[in-house]
C-alpha cells in the first residue's frame, strides 16, 4: 500500500491525476494529417467484449440540462409515427421492433445501433426516426438520434429544426457537445442534426473523437441510434458499424434486390447485424389488420355494432393510450 500512495503522490504533484471537468468543451480540432500518431478510429479492437477501454474523458454530469429544448414541430408529409396514437398500425409495428431490440439489449449489452440500406430511398431515416420515437416514447428512456449521414442528411428537416450546430461542428471544435443537441420539448427524445456540410465526410469519421464520443454517449442515453448513408454508396456506414454494438439494415419491398442486400451485408466489416426491417407494406393492409383487433375486442357497450357482425368500432377519442 505504501508503493501506492507513493505513486499517487508523484502522480499529483506531477499534475498527472485529472481535475474534475464541468460541461463538454468542444473537441479538439481536427488533424487528419496527424493522425498516425493515434489510432484512428476503427483501426482498434471491435466494439464488445474485449473491446479497448478509453479515458473516461470529461465529466458529463449536467450536460442535459444544457441542452436546448426545441418544440416537437413534424412536417404534416413526413410520415413520422404518433405516440399519441399508439393504437395505428404504424405506431405497432415500432413497438413491436423496439419490443424486440429491447428483448436483445437483455441479453447482451447494445445501446448504439446504426440505422442503414444497401441503396437510396429505402426508408433507412425514416425507420431511424421513427424507431428512435418508439423507444423515447417508454418512460426514462433516454433516446438518442444522431444524423451521421453528413452526405444527404434529413433528420433535421423530419424535425423542423435548424442542421446547425450539429456533429461535424462539434468534432471539428467549432461548438461544445450540448450546443450540438437538441431535446424535443416533452419527450425523452434528443436529436443531434448532422451539421454544416463538410468536404471529406469519410476523413471526419476516421477521427478518434467519433469513436471516444459514440463510447461515451451510452452513459447519458440508453439508446443512441444512429442514421447512415446506404453501404453501396459510401463506407461510411461499415465504418459507423465497427463503432456501434449492432446494425439494421432496411429493404424496401418492391425495390431493394437480394443481390443488393447480399453486397451490403458483405461490405460490412463486422458481423454484427442485428435483423433486417422489411419498409415499403401497404398501408390498406397493416391498416385493416390492426383494426380488426383492436375493434373485435372492444365492448358492444361502448362501440356501435351497424352490421350486426360482432366487429364493434370504437367510440371516437377511444385507443389512444397505451
């Protein structure tokens, strides 16, 4: 024991022992250049079991609290789910995909997940978006919804909030990680919107910052997912998965070819797919399916019953609550 505080007190007067830090400063400015000195991120061990452990970093206590409130103003086109109608057939199909990943996270520990598609126009944002609603729509749930697709982003505008300040600010130093935050007025839903455009997206995430920062988000959100260019046409997401615990790949019915899925899934450098969300049903038909259940099991009492065949509607206002 004596060797010990022998060492801690050379270690303190040394100044090697950190002082408590307050809020997040902004990252250190980027220098790909300088870079070989470090390890780039996605260089090291896989994320998981056995995975490096990095400097804890800044105190993140209180960071929250500094984080600007924006109101929850969605685009009447943007086909963003309605918590407040848990009831749609939209709104069950994210449950039951957050039932499931929640069932995953219980048996091994994921909290990042990356959101992607092997092509454009598939629904990778919007099952993103969507999904990240879901899980903030559990109480405490901290969720977190990150725009990594610095090439073609659109959580910010699914939103209706402003693109900046967002990540690519932050990792190149411009603004503290709470100024890159937004907290959507009464939900546990935090957005963090791409940022200003950027030149060398790729060059920006091989930065270390990007992983000590995804490594560090588990300890203020207990899901952080995360929205990615398509894995055909940029390698940014195979890069994003690497530094994530897991990663859903989106197809579109009618669109996405099993050829294309069969690259994506290849062009992964980790194997670390947490299941495919098929995009793109018809809503005539998740429409009619869910509400022949709710409506069969609703009271005649409460309901009408006009053809006579046991279907009983619910009263208007009715299945709104969980």
């Amino acid at each position: 024991m004596s060797r010990v505080h022998d060492a801690l007190r050379r270690a303190e007067q040394s100044g090697a022992i950190p002082q408590p830090a307050g809020a997040i400063p902004p990252a250190p400015r980027p220098n790909p250049a300088g870079n070989s000195a470090g390890n780039p991120a996605g260089n090291g061990p896989e994320n998981g079991a056995g995975a490096a452990v990095l400097d804890a970093g800044p105190d993140m206590n209180g960071l929250l609290e500094q984080v600007r409130e924006v109101p929850f103003r969605v685009a009447t086109d943007s086909l963003l789910i309605d918590v407040t109608r848990p009831h749609e057939a939209p709104m069950e199909e994210f449950r039951m995909l957050r039932t499931r990943l929640n069932h995953m996270k219980s048996l091994q520990p994921i909290h990042s997940v990356v959101v992607t598609s092997a092509s454009p126009a598939e629904g990778k944002s919007l099952t993103a978006s969507n999904l990240a609603l879901a899980q903030a729509h559990l109480a405490g749930n901290m969720t977190l919804l990150a725009d990594f697709d610095f090439r073609r982003p659109i959580v910010h505008t699914l939103f209706g909030i402003d693109r900046a300040p967002g990540i690519t600010d932050y990792l190149q130093g411009k603004v503290p990680l709470h100024e890159a935050l937004r907290r959507v007025a009464g939900t546990n839903l935090y957005l963090m919107p791409a940022g200003e455009a950027v030149i060398n997206p790729l060059e920006l995430l091989n930065l270390r910052e990007v992983k000590q920062l995804i490594d560090r988000l588990p300890a203020l959100f207990n899901w952080i997912i995360l929205d990615s260019p398509p894995l055909l046409f940029a390698a940014d997401a195979s890069l994003l998965s690497t530094l994530c615990h897991g990663t859903l790949l989106v197809v579109r019915i009618g669109h996405t070819t099993i050829d294309s899925v069969t690259r994506a899934m290849q062009s992964l450098c980790n194997n670390n797919v947490l299941g495919i969300v098929v995009n793109g049903a018809r809503r005539g038909e998740l429409y009619s399916k869910y509400t022949y259940y709710h409506s069969y099991y609703t009271p005649k009492e409460r309901g009408t019953d006009a053809d006579g065949d046991g279907e009983d509607l619910p009263l208007e206002g009715e299945g709104d609550g969980e």
